[in-house]
C-alpha cells in the first residue's frame, strides 16, 4: 500500500531493498523468535551488509550519509512486514545519532563503522525505576577518579541489553550537580564490565527485543568512554529523544500499515452467505477511518524527519508524529483483528502478538499524557501542570 505519501526515486529503491530483504524472512519469523526469546541476527546482518541500519550516519564512518527521512523509509517498511524492531530506533538511531553528534572521534571510529554494518549494537540506558519522563531526577550517579569515572545506579525497562555490546549511559554528574538542579553526562559503558549486571523483565510483549533492569555497582569506565562534554548531557540526550520519536512514528505507521493490508485482505476473501465481508460498510467503513488515521500519522512522521534533518527545531513535529501514529496504529491493529473475528486472535494470522508491542508506543518512549503536556505548554502557550 503506497498511500499518500509520495517516495523520491532513492527512497523508493530503500523501501524496495527493505521489503526484499523482509520477504525473505517474514512476519513469521519475527513472531516466532519473539516467542523463543530468540533473536534475529541473520536478519539484522541482513540489514546491516545492504547498507540499511547506517544509512543516516555519516560516511566518513560506515554510514550512507543520509538522515532522518531515510531511516524513516527502513523502520516504517520493516514494521510494513510485521517486523517493528525496537532495536533499530534504539541503536542505530538514538544512539548512532548522540554519538555522529557528540562523540569524540574515538568513540566514533570505534562504534559507529560497528552499528552501521550491524556487527554491533548499542543500548540506550536513560529511565530508572524513580525517573520516567523527569530525566532531572535520575540517581544513577558518575563521579570522576584518577583515572575516569564511577557509574553507580540502575536502569529500568532497558531494551535489548542482551544483544548490545554497550549501554549509552545517562547519568546525574556529581561534579556538576546541585542540590537544586542536575547536571547529566553521558557514557559508553561496555556490557561486560565489571559490576554491570541485568536482568530481564517478564512482559507480555512477543518481540526478539526484550526488556530489562540494569544494575551498575562501582562500575569503572575510562575518561574516553565520556560523550562530549561533562555536565551538558541533557542538551546531547535530546538530540537522540527527537529522533527516537520520529522513529517510532514510523514504526507505528508501518505497523498500521501491516494491520490494514491484513484486514483487507481477509475482508475480501472472506465470505458470509456469499458476499465478502468487505463489502459490508460494518467492515469497511472502520477499516477506512483506520486507514485515514494511518496516513495522516506517516505523513506527519515525514514532515518531522524533514525539519530534523534541514537542522530546523523538530521537537514539535516530532511529539505530533509519534503521538499520531500510536494513536493510529493501535486503532487500526484492533480493527484489523475484529475484522478477523476470532482469527484475529489466532497466532496463525499474526495480529493479536503485535498488541502489546503496539500498545507500549502509546507509553514509551514517552507517554501520551507527557507528550500532551508538552504540546500544551509549548505548542499552545498554556500554563505548566507539574
């Protein structure tokens, strides 16, 4: 389904290496690996070797010197194919853009080369058990030694720890901090050091990217594993939360996407006293609305990567989008299983597992409410609620 939105000749040949690639593999095999806590490697090496997890890095290392409205053309299709991979906004994404940014040229040469062709991956280690959205309030704490830093704290609902080589760390900097106000640093902090330890948290969510609980103790990092400059984290960590949510616009618009193409294909193949059921406005013409919602939110997804990458101030477009397409994404995933009936909760049609992944867009990586709260006071002008 091409829909409204209207693809440059490069992105056109984007979107049709994605879905080869994709086709290959299948909805199936996303679902299945998600069911046995498996991962999806043959696929992301897949990815990596056709160019398409660093296509908006820099080329200078590894990267296709693209931007945003590119990598919104790979996680959107993917999610197209029943296929919406958390890691891909996480670490390509977040963390492949905070380090093309701020990182020192060390950094770069040593981790982005890795992401861009997949043989690596990076986690992004920002909410804590006490601090969601409030990122000012978190207690995970660096202190500067001899030689480096001490990172102690924990991180909470951290995806895929398990696949990643690294976690990007955001952390209250207890040089610069002060009673009355935070000041954050950011770090690359190897999974395998010492003291770093996690654990999984049992979700109802069917995907390869699981979720986890981060636990750093004494954890020792070099003075090379520093992002930028100490103190002025907060300024680099949005400049990966403007393209996470951007990216999951995307993902939710292709998970929209997979959810109507389903529901329509089923509507017309499906017959009751020999008239297909897509004929039915009952059926068709929700199936309508959901499909409209689902434009809308896409083309709001684009208009956002446009303005992140022409350097305009993209957090208003990039709260829309993801707002949106959430939104529309759920609506048309639980259209598409009524539509089934009670195939639609059958694990052979493919619909009823993305539920849940679907439904955390409406959470994370900001909450709607949050993300209201934002709108209103900056969009709209109105006074602060918390």
């Amino acid at each position: 389904m091409a829909g409204l939105i209207n693809d440059s000749v490069e992105h056109r040949a984007v979107r049709d290496s994605v879905a080869g690639i994709a086709a290959r593999y299948g909805s199936r095999y996303f679902l299945q690996r998600g069911r046995a806590g498996e991962g999806i490697e043959d696929l992301w090496k897949d990815l990596g070797a056709a160019g398409l997890l660093g296509l908006h890095l820099p080329e200078e290392y590894g990267g296709g010197g693209g931007g945003m409205t590119e990598a919104v053309v790979v996680v959107e299709e993917l999610g197209a194919h029943g296929m919406p991979l958390l890691i891909w906004v996480i670490s390509p994404a977040i963390c492949g853009n905070i380090l093309s940014q701020h990182g020192s040229v060390s950094l770069k040469q040593q981790w982005l080369p890795s992401i861009a062709d997949g043989s690596k991956k990076m986690a992004f280690g920002l909410t804590e058990p006490d601090a969601g959205s409030n990122s000012h309030n978190l207690k995970t704490t660096a202190r500067r030694t001899g030689a480096g830093w001490t990172i102690t704290g924990s991180k909470y609902y951290i995806s895929a720890v398990d696949q990643a080589s690294a976690i990007l760390i955001v952390a209250r900097d207890a040089d610069h901090s002060t009673p009355e106000k935070n000041a954050l640093s950011l770090f690359v902090v190897p999974t395998d050091s010492p003291g770093l330890t996690y654990r999984p948290i049992d979700t109802s969510i069917v995907s390869p990217d699981k979720q986890f609980l981060v636990y750093l103790d004494q954890v020792q990092v070099g003075e090379e594993a520093l992002i930028g400059v100490a103190g002025n984290g907060l300024r680099q960590v949005f400049d990966g939360l403007n393209p996470e949510r951007i990216l999951v616009g995307a993902l939710c618009g292709g998970i929209g996407r997979y959810a109507i193409d389903k529901a329509c294909a089923y509507a017309k193949q499906r017959c009751v006293w020999s008239t297909p059921i897509g004929a039915h406005q009952g059926i068709a013409h929700p199936l309508a609305e959901a499909h409209i919602a689902v434009e809308l939110s896409r083309m709001a997804t684009a208009r956002s990567a446009e303005m992140f990458d022409a350097g305009q101030p993209a957090g208003e477009a990039a709260n829309i989008a993801k707002f949106a397409a959430s939104e529309a994404a759920l609506k048309a995933l639980d259209q598409a299983i009524q539509t089934h009936g009670g195939n639609g909760l059958s694990n052979e049609y493919g619909l009823s597992e993305l539920w849940f992944v679907t439904r955390l867009m409406r959470t994370a990586p900001v909450s709607r409410e949050m993300t209201l709260n934002f709108i209103a006071q900056t969009s709209l002008g109105l006074p602060r609620s918390y």
